[in-house]
C-alpha cells in the first residue's frame, strides 16, 4: 500500500480528485468506484470545481457505488442515491443512465446482489474504486467478520455503524438495519483502489491497518493484499501511527 501523507482534509480531497480526474483522461470511458460519507464530500466538490472551469468531461464515465441503505426511497434525502446526485452527479454532465448504486427492495433480496456483480462483470470491473474507512474497519458496509469472499449482498448494519451514521438521520430509530453492500472480494475486482482517511476519529483504525495482520476482524486488512492501493490520510489520521 503506498501511503501519501497530506495536511488535512482540503488537501486529501484535492489530491484524491486530481488522482480521479487523471484516470478519466487516461481512458474517457472509465468505470469509477465511487463511495458515499462524509469523507469523499470534499473530493467530490473538487471535481464539481474542475468540470466548471475545465469542463472535463464524463460524457462516457459510468460510476457503480458500493452501497446503499436498504428500506429507504431513491429520493430519500438520506439515502445513498439521493447523496450522489446532491454531492456529484447533479452538477456534472455524466449521463444518468452511467450511474449505479446496488438497489434492494427489501433483507431477503438475494438476487439484487447477484446482479449488481453481473452489472459490474458486464462493465469489465471498476478501473478506479475510492473507498472511505469506517472506525470499526469496514469497507463498503462490510463489517468486521465479514468473509474475504463476499460479494455484493444484504449486510447488517454494527449497532456501532448505526451510531456513526446517525448524524444523518433525525432519531436513531430511522437509521435502516440492513444495508446491500459489494463484497469485499468484489472491491479487490477493482484494478486501483484509493482508501481516503481523514480526521481524528480514523486515526485508531488507520493505526491498526498498519500493524495488524490480514485478518476478517479488521475488513479494510484486506488491502495490503492488493496490488494497487494508495492511502491518502491526513495528519489527523496519521496522529497515532
Ligand atoms: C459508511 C459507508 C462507507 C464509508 C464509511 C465512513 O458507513 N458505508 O462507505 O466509507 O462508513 O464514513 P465517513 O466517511 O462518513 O466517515
């Protein structure tokens, strides 16, 4: 894993936004991997920022994202669908019909999960997937214990990943249970994978993805088996390395 160090925030989401928009002139027609949260917010800004100015165009980008909420409508103000158009897609020229997110209507939806793997086989695979951490150490929504070999399917939300993400939500009891998530064997498809850590909050799960060993407790250890991974962290982050 190749680590860069950068000041803070602003800078993570500049540098992380430069390293998307370099795979989009390198191959116009890249398939991104994009993730939602809070952190990739900033870099999603950048790009809005670029396409204004430079008009870069992703007239023939298709973005798959790795998760959404199960239970909550497409234009529920917290769901993930909602999230994407608001924080990118709305504000840059990508068709409609580029942009996935995995949709289940309800926990026993198996079948959502296999065809979100067939949609992203029939799309070659992500070139470029950007993935945020959660404190426990989950990529995507799978949580700690998950297999290695997951692919995308229904996951249950932690009890402490519904806490994380209650911010968004009005009462704890509106934060969905249950979420549909790539798996974790589907990420490491992805031929690159930038990992974006910021704040304080990260710097205890960066610091065990750093000296643990691979293991299924801490779900993003399964990086350090990729080829091509860059971690941008902020000093925050990087506090207690
Ligand atoms: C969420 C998302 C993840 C995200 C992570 C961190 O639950 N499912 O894709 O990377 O948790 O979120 P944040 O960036 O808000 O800290």
């Amino acid at each position: 894993m190749k680590l860069i160090e950068v000041k803070n925030y602003d800078e993570m989401s500049k540098v992380a936004a430069k390293a998307i928009m370099e795979q989009i002139q390198t191959k116009p027609n890249s398939v991104l991997g994009l993730a939602t949260g809070g952190t990739p917010i900033g870099t999603y800004q950048y790009l809005i920022a670029d396409f204004t100015k430079n008009q870069t165009s992703y007239e023939k980008v298709i973005t798959v994202n790795l998760d959404e909420y199960v239970g909550l409508e497409k234009d529920n103000p917290q769901s993930y669908s909602y999230y994407m158009k608001e924080q990118l897609f709305n504000h840059i020229d990508i068709p409609e019909n580029h942009t996935y997110l995995p949709s289940a209507k309800n926990i026993d939806d198996e079948e959502a999960g296999r065809n979100y793997e067939k949609l992203i086989d029939s799309l070659g695979g992500m070139d470029l997937q950007i993935l945020g951490i959660g404190e426990n150490g989950h990529i995507g929504f799978n949580e700690p214990g998950t297999s290695f070999h997951s692919t995308t399917g229904i996951v249950k939300l932690t009890d402490s990943t519904r806490e994380a993400n209650a911010r968004y939500f009005a009462t704890m009891d509106e934060v969905p249970t249950h979420a549909i998530s790539m798996g974790i064997a589907t990420i490491m498809k992805s031929r690159k994978i930038v990992l974006l850590v910021s704040g304080v909050k990260k710097a205890s799960v960066l610091n065990q993805l750093f000296h643990s060993d691979i293991n299924e407790d801490l779900p993003a250890s399964i990086l350090k088996k990729h080829p091509n991974v860059t971690i941008i962290a902020d000093q925050e982050a990087l506090s207690i390395l």
